[in-house]
C-alpha cells in the first residue's frame, strides 16, 4: 500500500457572480411571477452570491463537462502535463447526458491519451465517491496518479422553462398555477462550477495534503428517498421512475425537476449527520483536539447551528475558528462543493506542516455522508 496524497487542488467558477436579487434575471418568472418562497429561503440559507453557467437569457455558457474540464486542465504544469494522467474519476448529480457517463465526456474534451475512467452518480456524497476511488486506486498501486473531480450544471434544470408546462396544466384544471415548495425550495439553494484534486504517491510542491483515511455511510435501509430528480414520490413514500410515465406527464408535472422532501430533510440530516461522523472519528481514534480545519459541506447556513449542537451532544466540540467555509459567497454547488472549499483552504495562506484537515460531505439523497482525513505536508 502506497501513501496518498492531494497535491493540487483546482476550482472552476463560470461568468461572474450573482447576487440574490438577480437570480430570477438568470432563472427566470414561474408564471411571470416573482417567487414568494424566495427571501424566506435565501435569508435562511444566508448565500449572498452563487454562480450560474447560463446567461441572463438562460442560455447555457458551458456543459457540466466543460466546466469539470476547465477545473481539471488548471492542474496542468510542466510536472504534470495532461498525457501524465493515469486514471480520472469525477463526481457529479447533474451529468449533462444519462450515457454516456459523465467522466467518458470530461476525457473527450480533454483529448489526451487512454485512462481509466469512473463515474460517480448520487447528489453531493458523488464528489467523494469519486475521490475515494482515485483515492484507493493510488494507494492499492493500481496508478501512480488519479484526477478527481466533483462538479454541478444545475442552472438549467431550476430554470422557469423546466416549469411553464406544469403551469398551464394547472391553469387548464383551473387550479392554482404555483410549483410545489418541494420544487421552488431548490431553485434558491443551488450553484453552477467544478473543482478538481490531483492525487499523487508522493508529496509534491509547496503544500500537499496526505490522505489518512476516508469513510462513508448510508441510511436507505432505513429511510425513504428525500432529495431527488427524474421521478416523484408516491404516498406510501416510493419513488415512481421517469421511465413510467407517459410522455405528457414529464411535462405536465415537471417530473424531471429536481425535488426535496423538506420535513424529513430537517427530521434525519442533522442526526444522522452526527451519528456518522461520531462513528468515523471513533473507528480512527480521532478527537476534536485532533482538528485544526473543520470542513463541513451544508446546503445552508440555516443548519450550521444545529450541527454544532448536536456535535456537542456527543461530547464533540470544534471550536468556531476551526470551522472553514465558503457557503456564502460560492453557494451549494452539490458534489463540487468540498473540492472548492479544500482548494480555497489550501491558497488561503494558513495552512502549516502537521495541521489536521476533517471534511464532512452530507447528502439527503438518501441519506448518505462521506468522510476524510487530511495531514498538511
């Protein structure tokens, strides 16, 4: 078994900022309406700017393939040129096509050489499914490098096009032509960009960020579907898929939109969250003194204290100035969101040989959270 270890890290964030209250100028009117859950949202979830690959007419800027490129080509040098890649693994819930997977389109606009590809599907936990197999693929010996990425083109699936069917079906069933909070709830969570890590068997350069271990977990065997796209839900709390609807009703219902089931996200994320994460500092024998940079990926700011308290709880107290995030200013960007706060952390300029890196990646799929434990070197 070979060490590992993260020796560069890259972030890629399209076109420019955008604030709160140009948001629908990207997204658009449901109904050339402005959306009534909106500020309610947004002051809970305390982002101020996010990032859109779309322009302000909603057409696209880049594919979520060119963005997971333009992220990856930055870990390009001359010590590590893109024929040097041995394996690439990228993550991701918004892949711009079902087939092919989203890492074979990521390695057609790279156009270097043959490598071994993984796709990683899910929601946010995909970006650290992806790492850990680069991750393992490194340490096993099977390559001497692995480019991971986890990266999000959601811009285009909150758009009010996705939606105007669904409007003027209700209107034709005279019914109140308003999208589902569990649909309009995402549509002020959600952000566009990439962010990309070169794994090594070996240091290199002025900070490397060795890998001491990675774990995950998942509660569907005992929790129904909260978070989900291509589908909806039945009473009895299953998912129906796409494929068995009649074409009319992808349209007439917004199937394809991506949903939350806000009551039982707020009921298991925090508690399983801390169950987890207890349970993976307890297996490595790793204590809150053992934390110099906490790393938590939240969709909003709205559960951060609710994290803290139920750390306490368990007897785990991290203190405030531990915790690293960039929520606000870059937004929820899914499964890229932990590649581009790592990235952020290593150029922030405070970062010192032996410090201590914990990243926690929740994901209300299913319930799903992923681990890692990170040495400065």
């Amino acid at each position: 078994m070979f060490d590992v270890y993260i020796t560069k890290a890259a972030k890629y964030l399209p076109n420019e900022a955008v604030s709160n209250d140009e948001m629908e100028n990207y997204l658009g009117l449901i109904n050339d309406t402005a959306s009534k859950a909106r500020r309610i949202i947004l002051r809970n979830n305390k982002i101020t700017s996010r990032y859109y690959a779309v322009d302000k007419n909603g057409v696209s800027t880049h594919t979520n393939a060119e963005l997971t490129k333009n992220a990856v080509s930055q870990l390009f040098d001359d010590k590590f040129s893109a024929q040097d890649m041995e394996v690439l693994s990228c993550g991701t819930s918004s892949p711009d096509v079902f087939a092919p997977s989203h890492a074979a389109m990521v390695h057609g606009l790279l156009k270097n050489k043959s490598v071994e590809l993984n796709s990683s599907s899910g929601i946010c936990c995909s970006g650290m499914n992806a790492l850990k197999y680069g991750f393992l693929s490194v340490k096993s010996g099977n390559s001497q490098n692995a480019v991971c990425t986890g990266s999000e083109k959601v811009s285009t699936w909150l758009s009010a096009q996705q939606y105007n069917r669904e409007i003027i079906n209700l209107k034709n069933l005279e019914e109140q032509p308003i999208i589902a909070f569990k649909k309009d709830f995402l549509r002020w969570m959600l952000s566009d960009g990439a962010g990309a890590f070169l794994l090594e068997n070996k240091p290199s350069g002025a900070i490397s960020l060795k890998i001491e271990w990675m774990e995950a977990y998942s509660y569907a065997f005992e929790l129904e579907t909260c978070m989900y796209a291509g589908g909806d839900k039945l009473e009895n709390g299953e998912i129906k898929p796409w494929s068995d609807y009649k074409p009319e009703q992808l349209l007439n219902e917004s199937i394809l939109a991506v949903k939350q089931d806000v009551k039982i996200l707020d009921e298991f994320i925090l508690p399983k969250g801390v169950e987890s994460m207890t349970d993976a500092m307890a297996k490595h024998n790793v204590t809150a003194d053992d934390i110099d940079y906490f790393l938590p990926h939240v969709s909003s700011h709205f559960f951060v204290d609710g994290l803290k308290k139920g750390l306490l709880e368990k007897g785990v107290d991290i203190a405030d100035e531990k915790w690293f995030m960039n929520l606000l200013r870059v937004g929820n960007v899914g499964s890229a969101s932990i590649y581009i706060a790592v990235e952020e952390l290593i150029n922030s300029g405070k970062l010192k040989k032996g410090d201590k890196i914990f990243l926690s990646v929740p994901e209300s799929g299913r319930f799903s959270f992923a681990y890692a434990y990170l040495t400065v070197c």
